[in-house]
C-alpha cells in the first residue's frame, strides 16, 4: 500500500506559566508514523494525551513547533494554519467532530450545512448540481431527504452526527480525521453511528484516522491501532494483534480496565501521579510512577519506539525486540548507520525479503562436499 | 534520407561498397536522436561532436584507400557505466555525477571504435544497475517506443529503447541478474548475455563482480553477432577475463541448427511465467524442433541464492557512500543496498555454495542437449509506476520480479541470447532466451538467427519513426 499521510518527528509545544515562569507543555512530542492509502488507523489514549493537538496539527488548523508532515508526498507542514482555508489539500483532509451540536451551524438548514460545504472546497457549481451531491451524501450517511430541510435544533443527536458525516464525505477527501467522533452521543446512538461509520470504511475509497479513548470504538473499526500516552505513541501494530496480545504496560493496563475485561489486575496502573506534560524529564520514561513494571532503569532512561516484530512497535525498557530487530539494530550500530525512522522501516521490509530469499536458499539440502567454486575455467 | 540502411549489417556494407558517407550515417543518427529522443529519455548524454569526428576520421580513410573495419560507420550507444574519456560515469546515479570525467573510454568502446562505431552517447539505466525498470528518480524513467506509458525494462533500459526506435542498431548494455535481456524482452530486440568472463569489464561502473556481464543489443540477430565479434578478446585489466582468443561468430551465423540438439525449460519457467511468456517460449520451441521439456532443479533456490549474492556484494560496495550520502541514492533500491550490507556473512555463504551446486547439476544438463529455450521475462512491459504484476494469478512486486526468468541463468554464467518475439501478432514484444552451454555463445546466436530466418523472431520497424512520418 502506498502512503498517504507521513508523519516525521511532529512536535507541539505549548508556551505555558507556572509559578510565575514560563515552562513549555509538550502536547505531541516527536511522533513518527504514516497512514497507507486505504487504511483505517485508531489513536487512542486517555484525556489530555495530545490526540486533539495531533489532528489540529495533521488537519493543519495549528501550526507544528517542529517536524514535518507529508500528504501524498508533498510536504504540508510549512503550510501556515492560516494559509490552509485556501488551500487545494483542505478537500483532501476532512473533519468530523466530537460535539456535533456545536459544530453544526445552528441558522443553517443540513442541506445548507451539507451544500456550503460543496461551494467552499469542490468546483461543483450551478444549485442542481450541488443538491444532487448533498442528496448523495446525505444518502451515503442514511439521513432521510426529508430532515434535509430542518436545522440542528430540529434532529436529534444521532440525526446531527450524520450531517456532521456528510459534511466531510460530500467533498470526497481522500483523509477522514474523526475526533471522538460519537463521545457525545447516547450510548444507543453511538452503536448506529459505528455501524454507519464501519459501512462508509468499506464503501468508500478513503483513509481514516479515528480518535478516541474508547477502545472498543477502534478495536471494531481499525486496521491499525496507536496508542498515545502524555505526547508520544508507546505502541503500534495491526488492531487485532494489538488488542489480543498487548505488549506495552500502558496498553495492557487500558485492556484489563475495560469493563467486562478479562485483563490481568496486575497490568492495572499503580496509584502514582501521571507525570507533568511541562517540561517533562527527558531521560525518565513518561509511564514511570504509574508503570506496575517500572524500575530503576526506567527513571534514568526513555525508552525509545523501536520495531518489535513485523509491524508492530512498543516503547518500554522491558518488551524484547526480536532477533531480527536486535540483529539490524547491532548491525547499524556495527557500521556507525544512524536512520530516521521511516528508512529505518523500509530497512526492515528489505532486510526480511533478503531473509525470505536466504530462507529459500537454505531449504535445499546440499551435499556435505559442497563448496563455493569460481564461476568456469576457460 | 529514408533510403539509409538501418542495420548495422547494411550500413557497414553500404559505407564499404561507397554508396554512403560516414558522415552522413552520423548526421542521420543524431538527427534521429534529436527528434524522438525527448519523447524516450533513452540518451542522458548525446556526444554528437564525437560521432561526427569519428564519422570524418572513417571517410578520410577510404579517401586514403584504407579498408573499412567490420562496423564501419554504425552508430551505437552505450549505458551510462561505460567509461566515455572525457564525460563522468553515471550508472544512473546522481551519487557519482560530482565524480571528475573518464580518462579513457571503457576496453568494449575501444574495441567499438578500432571496429568503426559512431558513438553516438551515454543511454539511461537504473541508478546504480540495481532495477529492472529503468526508473531513474533522478534521471526520469525511459519509456517504452512500443507504448511511452509502459517500461522500457532495465536497468538497461536506455539501451534497449534506443535500438527499439531505431535510433542506432547496436548499444551495449551490462547483465547481472537480466539486465541486457529484460530489456531486450521488453523492448522487442536481440540481446546477447556473452559468458560470464568473456567480454572484459574494465572501465565500467561496478556492481556485482562475480555476476556482473557486458554485453550488445541489436536490431538484427546478424548484427549482434557483427557486435559481438568486434568486443571479443583478452583483456589484462578484468581479472574475471577469461583471456579467451577471439571464436569469431558471425561466419557459422546462417549455419542453421543442423545437429544441435534443443530442449525447453519447463517447471519453474513455466510457473513463473505469464501466459503470452509461456507462448513465446512454445512457439520458439517448435521453430527450433525442440526435443521435448527439461526440468532443471531447485531454480526458485537458485534465483533467491543470486538475489543475496547480489544484495550482498552491492550492499558492500556502497556502504560508505551509504553513511556518507544516502540522500544521493535513489530511493527505490537505497534500503535494499543497506540491507544486503548488513545480512550475516552466513547468508552468502549457503548462496555461494548453492550456486555450485547448481552450476555442476545444469552442466550436466549439456550432456544431453545444446540448447535450452525459456521466456526472458514473466510479462510483456508493464505500466511505469507499476507496483505489482499478476502472473499466474499471484500477485508480486514489479521490480524485483521482472528479472524471475533471467537471474537463475546469469547466476551460473551461462551464455544466452534473447529474440523478440510477438505472440499471436501482440502490440507489446516478449523475448525468448536461447541458452548455451558456457563460451558457446556461437549456439546462443545461430538459435536466434534461425529463429529471425523463420520469421517467428522480429525486430519491426521504429515505431516511433512510423508515428513521426
Ligand atoms: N492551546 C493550548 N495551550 C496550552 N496547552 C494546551 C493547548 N491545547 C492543548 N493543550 C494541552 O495539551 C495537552 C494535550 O491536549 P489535547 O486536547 O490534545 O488532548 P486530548 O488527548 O485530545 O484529550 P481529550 O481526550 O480530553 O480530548 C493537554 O495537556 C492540554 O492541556
Ligand atoms: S520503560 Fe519502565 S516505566 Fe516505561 S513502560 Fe516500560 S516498564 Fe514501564
Ligand atoms: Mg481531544
């Protein structure tokens, strides 16, 4: 699958005052990590963790203190937050939010929701033809035509959440970005809009990246799954594998919490403060206090993401990588390589593909008397 | 102007027997160049300065009465890893273009020359022979004269494409693991992969030692034998040189295959062949009097074996640019070069070992028989950009799969020829290998004569000098 979306050591840092000084907090915190075309990715994480600062920065409605973004290839980074409103990518990158009450304006009718929408971002002109693409989308969403003409106070939540859906889908982004996208809905209501959302995933042609804290919102809808704590992604890899067999203590601690869980109490967080997201201590893991496994090492060092096995990531002192990945990390280290993350990924698919081929190579039993010759003796 | 010969056969006479000037072959080729290569990307350097003195240098000798050499006034090009005295060898590769320029040309574009080529430039490639693609992010992608929207092949690509548009009738090109024969497929023109060993290396950009081969492309069967004749002979610098004397091929060419013995490789070359490659390599079978199918044993192993070696070895001669300069790779192979510098000595070991093994089961296979046919890629041209093919309904990476049919041959050395052909008169060309036991490359090309003779093997005319008349 190609990449749609890359992110390469985004960094947000909020200016704040504490005790009369000025600190910074580090809302997002060197993230590396990209969305495939097609691919339906999760983030979760608890309240505060930086998911919102996340989709503000990729949605490019604030402004990265470092790091790059790139869509399609194409840098979007140095787009100033400003400059986007005009842009030809803000089609491309859609929004669905949280509250679909306050997102919706409440003098606009869904339709004029829906068609205004058409008229900023699409070259879609002319009233028949921008109606009959809000019919479609409203279609898309199962908003009955009839609800098409009442405003927000006149649909109730699940109704609103579908305008909001339509919203995004009428301009065919190629990027869904849902923030906790049913957090506000009945818990009735939010089982409907998962299921109409997990209908859109298949039907449509497009990339999403959910957030929310709620696991079992991304366990049913994701590929891909990465977990957030204060700023930084302490785990990655597909969903399933993720949720059936958590490598990192954080993750392992928000499984056995779910209510009905089958989660060991012992992976349940210890009593400690979370620590601060100002000017927090580079070389102590951010778990550390609430970690049940943290130890000495892990309030002297932080543990760096690293791969762990084929697709999937976990940043803690005490998940082993696999051979393979202590193997291309010893070898990199050998020859004084230092890689970015993204190389240092595609690093990995080749070196397994040169491993598949040697694999082969070494299922021919030889003779014992077999040894390496020159090529011919003219 | 149209009623200049196109062969190299034809020029060569025609500039013997005085019907034509030297100069005016020249003039012809470069304005050809000038015309559609623009649309090809095939040239990324054009020394027209150095046909045209070249060209006068060959008319003032017949002035003087001097016999004209065996390539007299043909035009040809070479890939950008043949040293040109004077320009900087690429290899595809924007990490070597700061390199200072060549002293001297390569040993083969010294033989092209003592033989009478024009050279007429350096032909595109994949960066740093490591493709078969020829998509050059730096240098831009060489498209196929039979569809632009499609792959010329590679990493020879350039060279193919020119001799398919029918720019020059003879360019030379470098095989590792298929180099000179997906091309060749691709692109719908003779292709000769010599023996590993015969034709000397010395002054072109490495790759591969122990796998890496020169060699021509050409318009005609007999005009790869007339280039491959002029590039034979020892060599002191390549120490893989065999030192062979020159076995000169172009006399036994029309020999037919009188008393050879011909068999198609069967197994994995038909499973990892798609359905217009299986055709081909029927149809040339039954052209040859083919005696039935051979199996040959553990080729998949075989041609995973090259892939290692081959990561391996490249890996290793560019680790330090790798450190220095990755941003100077080309970003479609620059992780693979990495990861076969770092895999386990191991690895390579159970390849070697594997390849040797190989080597003595196929020899024996020459007991029996003299020729061995197979396609020379899984698939006709595929769409550039393309990330995956279907063959046989599995679905595999493009790049590293276009050379599935090639790598288990040039693995062991093995002297092949490749003719296009065009299954059930097909729009896009597939080429056949006709393979020979080691130095008998003189089997390799009365095959693909033979095959040109009877009309099932072709090399038609430029199809973009058809669009542009
Ligand atoms: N404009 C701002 N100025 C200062 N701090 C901010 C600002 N916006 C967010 N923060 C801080 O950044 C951190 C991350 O906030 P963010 O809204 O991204 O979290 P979240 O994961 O979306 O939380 P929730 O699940 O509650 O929505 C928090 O500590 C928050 O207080
Ligand atoms: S590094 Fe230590 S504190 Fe951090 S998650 Fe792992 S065990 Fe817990
Ligand atoms: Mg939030």
């Amino acid at each position: 699958m190609s990449q749609l979306l890359e992110a390469i050591d985004l960094v947000k840092r909020f200016p704040v005052r504490s005790k009369g000084r000025k600190k910074l907090l580090h809302a997002v915190d060197g993230l590396n990590f990209h969305i495939d075309a097609g691919e339906t990715v999760g983030l979760v994480g608890e309240s505060g963790c930086g998911k919102s600062t996340l989709v503000r920065l990729l949605t490019r409605t604030l402004d990265s203190t470092s790091g790059h973004v790139r869509f399609r290839g194409q840098g979007i980074g140095l787009i100033a937050a400003r400059a986007m409103a005009d842009h030809p990518l803000r089609r491309e990158i859609q929004m669905v939010f949280q509250d679909p009450t306050d997102s919706l304006n409440p003098r606009y009718t869904a339709r004029q929701t829906i068609a205004e929408a058409v008229h900023l971002l699409t070259d879609t002109r002319g009233w028949a033809a921008i109606d009959s693409a809000v019919e479609v989308a409203a279609a898309q969403v199962g908003l009955p035509p009839e609800l098409l003409d009442r405003y927000p106070h006149q649909l109730s939540g699940g109704q609103k959440a579908r305008v909001g859906i339509a919203r995004a889908i009428v301009v065919k982004p190629r990027l869904l970005v849902l923030d906790e996208p049913t957090a506000a809905l009945d818990v009735s209501v939010q089982a409907v809009i998962l299921q109409l959302l997990d209908r859109l995933k298949r039907e449509m042609a497009m990339s999403f990246l959910f957030v929310s804290h709620d696991l079992n919102v991304v366990r049913l809808l994701c590929d891909r799954v990465m977990v957030m704590y204060l700023g930084q992604i302490v785990e990655s890899g597909p969903a399933r594998e993720v949720f059936a067999r958590p490598l990192h203590p954080y993750t392992r601690a928000l499984i056995a919490s779910l209510p009905g869980g089958h989660g060991n109490d012992a992976d349940l967080l210890v009593g400690g403060d979370p620590q601060s997201p100002i000017d927090p201590d580079a070389h102590r893991c951010r778990l550390f206090g609430r970690c049940p496994r943290g130890a000495e090492r892990c309030q002297t060092q932080a543990p760096p993401l690293r791969e762990i096995s084929r697709g999937r990531s976990a940043a803690c002192h005490f998940v082993a990588p696999t051979e393979r990945e202590v193997f291309i990390d010893a070898a990199l280290t050998v020859h004084k390589l230092h890689l970015p993350p993204a190389r240092r990924a595609a690093l990995t698919t080749e070196f397994d593909r040169v491993a598949d081929m040697a694999r082969q190579v070494q299922s021919v039993r030889l003779p014992d008397d077999t040894a390496p010759a020159p090529q011919f003796r003219p | 102007m149209s009623s200049l010969p196109t062969t190299a056969t034809a020029i060569a006479a025609a500039f013997a027997g005085g019907e034509v000037s030297a100069r005016e072959i020249a003039a012809a080729a470069l304005e050809r160049i000038a015309a559609h290569n623009p649309a090809l990307n095939a040239y990324t350097e054009v020394t027209a300065e150095r046909a045209l003195a070249e060209a006068d240098a060959l008319d003032a000798a017949r002035r003087r009465g001097e016999a004209a050499p065996a390539l007299a006034a043909v035009p040809y090009g070479v890939k950008n890893l043949f040293d040109v005295a004077g320009m900087t060898t690429l290899a595809g590769a924007r990490l070597l273009a700061g390199n200072p320029p060549a002293a001297a040309d390569a040993t083969l574009i010294q033989r092209m020359h003592s033989a009478g080529g024009l050279l007429t430039g350096a032909l595109n490639m994949d960066a740093l022979a490591y493709g078969f693609t020829t998509e050059n992010t730096h240098y831009g992608a060489t498209r196929n004269p039979h569809d632009p929207t499609r792959t010329a092949g590679g990493s020879s690509g350039g060279s193919g494409a020119a001799v398919a548009a029918g720019l020059v009738p003879i360019a030379l090109g470098s095989d590792t693991n298929g180099s000179i024969r997906v091309p060749a497929s691709l692109c719908g023109v003779f292709g000769l992969k010599p023996t590993y060993g015969r034709l000397p290396r010395s002054g072109s950009f490495p790759f591969v030692h122990g796998l890496d081969h020169l060699g021509p492309l050409a318009a005609s069967a007999a005009d790869l034998a007339l280039a491959y004749d002029a590039l034979q002979g020892p060599d002191g610098r390549d120490p893989a040189c065999a030192q062979r004397v020159i076995e000169p091929t172009t006399d036994v060419l029309t020999r037919g295959l009188d008393g050879l013995r011909v068999a198609r490789l069967a197994g994995y070359f038909d499973d990892q062949a798609g359905a217009a490659a299986r055709a081909a390599s029927e149809r040339a079978a039954r052209a040859l009097g083919s005696l039935g199918d051979i199996v040959l044993p553990e080729v998949a192993a075989a041609r995973a074996a090259a892939f290692v070696i081959t990561a391996a070895e490249g890996g290793a001669l560019h680790l330090q640019a790798l450190r220095d300069r990755p941003d100077d790779f080309e970003p479609l192979s620059r992780e693979r070069l990495l990861a076969g510098a770092l895999m386990p000595a191991l690895w390579v070991e159970q390849a070697q070992k594997l390849r040797a093994w190989f080597r003595r089961r196929t020899l024996e296979v020459f007991r029996d028989v003299d020729l061995l046919i197979a396609p020379a890629t899984p698939v006709t041209a595929t769409l550039l950009g393309q990330e995956t093919m279907v063959i046989n309904g599995r679905a595999l990476p493009t790049r590293p799969s276009m050379g599935l049919l090639t790598q288990p041959i040039s693995f062991i050395g093995l002297p092949v020829a490749v003719a296009p052909l065009w299954p059930g008169g097909a729009a896009l060309p597939i080429g056949v290998q006709l393979i020979a036991a080691p130095w008998r490359e003189d089997v390799c090309l009365r095959a693909a004569w033979a095959l040109q003779s009877a009309g099932v093997a072709a090399v038609p005319p430029a199809p973009t000098s058809i669009n542009a008349r």
